[in-house]
C-alpha cells in the first residue's frame, strides 16, 4: 500500500447547475490535487450513476430526473489519463426517504452541495487499463512501493 500525507482541506460549496463530476475533477485541477479524497453531502436537480456490469464488462446507468438529496458522496483523486479525477461512488435519497446509489457519472446536476477535499502528498497513483476487471483501476507497481 501506499503511504500518505495530509496536506491541506479544501471545503467550500459548489455552485448551482454545474456537473458534479466535472466540477469536483476541475476543483482537483484547479488546485493542483493528484492524490486524496473527497466527500460530499447536498441535493441534485437530476442524477447520473453508473453500475458496472462484471460479466458484461461495461457500465449500465440509472437515470433520474428528479431532485434527490445527496445523502453521501464518497471518493478519492489520482490521476487518469494525465489529469486529477475524482472517483466518488455516492447514495440519493428521494422525496419518501428510499435511498439508492452508484458511481457517479457525468450528467448529475448539482442543486445545493457541500464538500470537502482533501489533498495528499506523495507520489500519485495512476489509473490504467486493469485487464482482469476491464476497469482503469490503479496500478500495481504503485500499490506495491511503500
Ligand atoms: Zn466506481
């Protein structure tokens, strides 16, 4: 496993209408985050997420348009192809209370949402092409260094 330092928290809320998977790897960008994580709680005017199929190899998606409350935003920052990506999974809850989730995609619109960030030193993991899953996961060469 890699090992890791706690460099700086950024928290701040994002504005309305943005993507939430584009804001959240720009915020990386813009600030310069190849390593961390993330977490995130506020509401979406519609939601994207994707489930990936193990058998199939590829990503099925739910879509919802409605306003769900994000009840939580989980993820983490490395890089993929070249730049800061946000890898967050999270769960909605609806107007009755019944919650669901997935990995969030790009086409989730933001409502309200509050998050924070926080950004590691060290040697960034990078993503690349996993053939056993199918998935950009990180690589092993980087897990193995201490
Ligand atoms: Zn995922």
């Amino acid at each position: 496993m890699l090992s890791v330092t706690p460099e700086k928290t950024y928290m701040g809320r994002l504005p309305y209408g943005v993507d939430l998977q584009e804001e959240l790897n720009r915020i990386c960008r813009v600030n310069k985050i190849k390593l961390g994580r993330v977490e995130a709680i506020g509401a979406v005017k519609k939601a994207r997420l994707g489930y990936y199929d193990q058998s199939d190899r590829s990503y099925r998606f739910v879509e919802r348009e409605q306003r769900l409350e994000i009840l939580n935003l989980t993820g983490n920052v490395s890089i993929k192809d070249g730049e800061p990506f946000v890898h967050a999974h999270l769960t909605l809850g609806d107007h009755a209370g019944l919650a669901f989730g997935g990995h969030l995609m790009p086409g989730t619109i933001v409502f309200a949402c509050e998050v924070i960030v926080q950004k590691y030193g060290g040697k960034p993991l990078e993503r690349g092409f996993d053939e056993q899953t199918g998935l950009p996961l990180w690589s092993d060469s980087a897990l193995s260094s201490s």
